[in-house]
C-alpha cells in the first residue's frame, strides 16, 4: 500500500513542521551524546543546509527510488483527499 504520511514526512522534512520537531529533539536531548542518539548526522546536516540555503524538497531522489510505484498508487491518484 502507498504510505501517504511517510512520503509527505520524508519530502517535507525540513519545513516548518520537521523543523519544529527537530529542535523539539534538542530541546529534550539530555546532552551531545542523548541529541546524536536520537538525529543520525545526516538528518543534522540536511537540516543545517536548510537553515543555510532554504529548505528543499527531495522528491528528485524520492521518485527514482520510490517503492510505491504504478501497481500502488493508483488509489492514491483516485483518492487524494482520502489519504490526508
């Protein structure tokens, strides 16, 4: 099945809402060692490069690699407001 949610997360991470929740994670981060724990270096140098150059999306890599292809996601086409 196409999983609507997890696409939109992972496209629209570093926007307002993945942000939010990213500075969340410092905030509740016991110390250097809970924070990198918990936000791989990847993740932390995606959102510095957002802060730093305006937020991007990343439906470039998304579409090359996306499992949810023609077979599953003719519902969501038919249903878009279904899967909000």
């Amino acid at each position: 099945d196409f999983d609507f949610v997890a696409c939109s997360v992972h496209n629209y991470r570093e926007f307002m809402g993945g942000f939010t929740d990213w500075a969340q994670t410092i905030a509740d981060s016991a110390d250097a060692a809970d924070f990198r724990s918990r936000v791989s270096d990847s993740e932390n140098a995606s959102m510095w490069q957002s802060l730093s150059f305006k937020a991007n999306y990343k439906a470039a890599y998304c579409l090359a690699v996306c499992p949810a292809g023609e077979e599953v996601i003719e519902p969501y086409l038919d249903d878009r407001k279904g899967f909000m």
